[in-house]
C-alpha cells in the first residue's frame, strides 16, 4: 500500500474527515440547541397559557389549556396539590412531590418541567406546574448523534476507496512511465518515455525526465568516445613495451625485468577491457572458431602462471579465441591475485552434448558477501583490481550464448563457473585453428 495514490488519498481523506466531522458536529449540536430551544419555548408558552387561564379566577378553564400529553398540577401556599391532570391525578390532594426540580421521571418518562405563580386564584400564594415529557426530543438527540458516527464511519471509507481509484485513473500515466524508466539499460541506447495527452504535473515531469535522459545518453557517448581514444592511444606504446619486456626477460632472467614485464601485461589486459567497456556489447563481433581446448590452456598457462588445470582438455571448443581467452584470463587474474603468491588457483573443464563449463577456484579469502552480484558490476571489486575483468568477462560469456557466475565455494575461497553452449555444427562454415570450416563470417552480437 505504500503508492502514491493511496497516501494521496488516505491525506485527503483524514483531511475531509476532520472538516466534515468538525462541521457536522457543529451542525448537528446546533439543530439540537434549536430543537431544545424550541421544546423550551411550547412548554413555556403552555405555562404562560394556563397561569393566566387559571389565575382569572375560572378554575374550570384549566382543562382545555392543558396540553396533550402534558401534565398539569396547582398547588396551593401550603404545598398541597389541589388540582391535577390525568397522568398526575395520583397526587391529587397530596403534598406536592417536586418542589425546586426542573426534570422530573413520571412514569418512566423524562419531563421537563415549568412553575407559574397564580396571584388571582385561591389565596394568592398557589402556582401551576407544568409539564411535558422529552422522550420525542431524546430520541431526536439519539437518533441525530447516531446519524453523525454513522456518517464519520461510512464518509472517510467511501472517500478512500473512491479517492484511490481516481487516483489509479489520474496516475496510470506516472505508474507506466515509472515502470518503462525502471527497465532503462544503461548500456543500451537511451529511449525517451511516453508523453501523456493531457499536459499536467505528470506530462511536465516526464518531459523533464526526457531532457534528463537524452543529457545522460549524450554525455555517455562522449565519454565512451574519450575512453575509446585514450585506450587506443595507450594500446600501441603498451604491446611494444609489453615485446621489448617480455624479449628482454627471456634474455637476462633478471627479477626486475620479469616483474615489469607482467606490469606491461596487466596494463595490456587493462586496455583491452577498457576497450570492451567503451565499445560495449551491442558493438561487440565474435570470430567463430573450434580450436582444441589445449590450445586454449596453453593460452593460459602462459598469460597466468602457476594455475592448476583439471577435467577433460582433450576435446573440442567453439568460441572465439581471443574473446574467451580474455575472459578466462580475467577469472585467473583475479584468483590469483586473491591466493598470493603461495595459493593456488585451479581451472577445470567439463562438457556434456549441450554445454562446455569453465570452473576457477582459488584458495584465497573468497568474495565479501555485501557485494553479491554486483561484483560484476564495472569499477566494483572485492580484490583491489580496476574491477572491470568480472564485467567484461560476464560481457563476452553472454555474447557467446553462455553465463558466468560467482560465489563462494563451502571449501573457501572464491569460485566462478563460465559455461558455453555445446559445439553444436551446422551448414554454415568458418576456417578453425585445426582446419576445419564453420562459419564463414565472425557473428555480429
């Protein structure tokens, strides 16, 4: 429940209730303070009407003023009742009962009451009583109190429903454009959002997130643009000093030499997933080939020292070359770098008919658990690197139909496995390492 609409329309609704119930209430006491103010009123006027029937001097005259429903007593200067109505009759000729009170219960009925003096009639000291009964006014106040709670309960509960349907109808247009923003990559082309038809606050916002979005593709370009450039520059100078190092180790064996030289080779590395990273995946061509798995171990063992290969080598593997070594490289890079110098690193090679599975371990610390999958996220690293190789490798086993994931293994230390599909051939046909043709152009991803 926490949407807009229905915050929206619970605010509106705790709004309207305070403002109906303050207004109601104050309505509501007021026809009542009317209706009690009247009911005053009849009885007093009824009072007035039989003291001065009465206090003509025509005792008889009484009983047509006597109202319907209503009690009537005269009490002479003694306190005695000389005169009552049906109703009361039973204190006829008997003190009288209700000196000094203006509500009286009279058989089982709440009555108010009124006392005139009757200065001609008997000795000059008696008075009338008066009274009518307020069980038509009570039930009125029940009735009209009952009316009100009914209303502040039904009232907000109507407006709820009804204000958060309309603003179901009013946002639609907000909640779509939240849900198409929500499913943006930003590796793919930036696609503006649909406008609404009706030009209001949501029309005005997604305009705004429009002009945002064009900005960010715009400024996204350009750095991918500059990235490209510096990559290219850099890339040149790094494969000739990464030669010159490589000649000048094997030559001298000297320590220093060796170290600078897999400096240039990391640097070099470096390069190429900052190169991936600027073209992206959409630009990403695969040249296609089926090269026999040993070639590809040879590849690493000589890019990574000291890694242990296990499983089955001796078979088969679809792939490009450069692109697969790339990223396995990574994965070595990356193990190797969390082992130390006196860990281990293992690489194991499954295949089954419909995939071929690249499983790297290592002995290190393992992956910190806060990070989960966005270790391969680019710049995110858990081992102190660039943290683009997890991303780049991620990359390029996806542009081969395949996956890579990470975790930790229940041994310790960090394990990815990197599957591909099962080398599936068909009519198509590209030139291999070993000679053999399969397709004859590289596949565009």
């Amino acid at each position: 429940m926490q949407t807009l609409r229905f915050r929206l329309a619970l605010l509106y609704t705790l709004l309207a209730l305070v403002v109906v119930g303050l207004v109601s209430t104050l309505i509501t006491a007021k026809l009542l303070s009317d209706l009690d103010t009247q009911f005053q009123v009849r009885l007093d006027e009824r009072a007035d009407s039989l003291a001065g029937a009465f206090g003509s001097g025509s005792r008889g005259l009484g009983k047509p003023f006597t109202p319907s429903g209503g009690y009537t007593m005269i009490v002479d200067g003694s306190g005695i009742v000389t005169y009552a109505n049906a109703g009361v009759k039973v204190y006829e000729n008997s003190p009288f009962p209700f000196a000094g009170r203006s509500e009286v219960p009279i058989q089982d009925l709440p009555v108010r009451t009124a006392t005139r003096k009757l200065s001609g009639y008997g000795d000059g000291k008696s008075f009338i009583w008066v009274g009518l009964p307020e069980d038509a006014l009570l039930q009125a106040r029940q009735s009209a109190w009952r009316l009100l709670w009914t209303a502040l309960i039904l009232t907000p509960a109507l407006m709820l429903l009804f204000g958060w349907l309309l603003g179901r109808s009013a946002l639609s247009g907000l909640k779509q454009a939240a849900s198409l923003a929500d499913r943006i990559d930003p590796a793919q082309p930036v696609t503006a959002l649909p406008l609404p038809r009706q030009q209001d606050e949501v029309y005005r916002l997604l305009t705004a997130i429009n002009r945002l979005l064009s900005r960010i593709d715009t400024q996204q370009a350009r750095e991918k643009q500059l990235l490209g450039q510096i990559v290219h520059e850099l890339g040149a100078p790094l494969t000739v000093l990464r030669a010159s190092l490589t000649q000048a180790s094997q030559r001298t064996g000297d320590s220093d030499v060796i170290r600078a030289a897999l400096v240039a080779d990391e640097l070099t590395f470096t390069t190429q997933d900052l190169m991936q990273l600027a073209r992206g995946q959409l630009e990403m061509k695969l040249a296609w080939h089926f090269i026999p798995a040993l070639t590809l171990q040879g590849r690493l063992d000589r890019l990574v020292s000291g890694t242990t290969f296990g499983g089955d080598w001796s078979g088969m593997v679809l792939c490009d070359p450069d692109r697969l070594t790339q990223a396995l490289r990574n994965l070595l890079a990356n193990a190797r770098r969390a082992a130390g110098p006196s860990g281990w690193v293992e690489t194991n090679l499954s295949e089954t008919p419909e995939q071929v599975r690249f499983t790297v371990r290592d002995s290190g610390p393992g992956l910190p658990g806060n990070l989960g999958e966005r270790i391969f996220e680019p710049f995110v690293s858990g081992s102190g690197s660039s943290g683009l190789g997890l991303s780049v490798s991620r990359q390029i086993a996806e542009a081969h139909g395949g996956t890579l994931t990470g975790g930790n293994h229940p041994s310790g230390g960090a394990e990815f496995c990197l599957t591909l599909p099962g080398p599936e051939l068909g009519d198509d046909e590209v030139e291999s390492d070993s000679g053999v043709i399969l397709s004859p152009e590289p596949a565009t991803i």
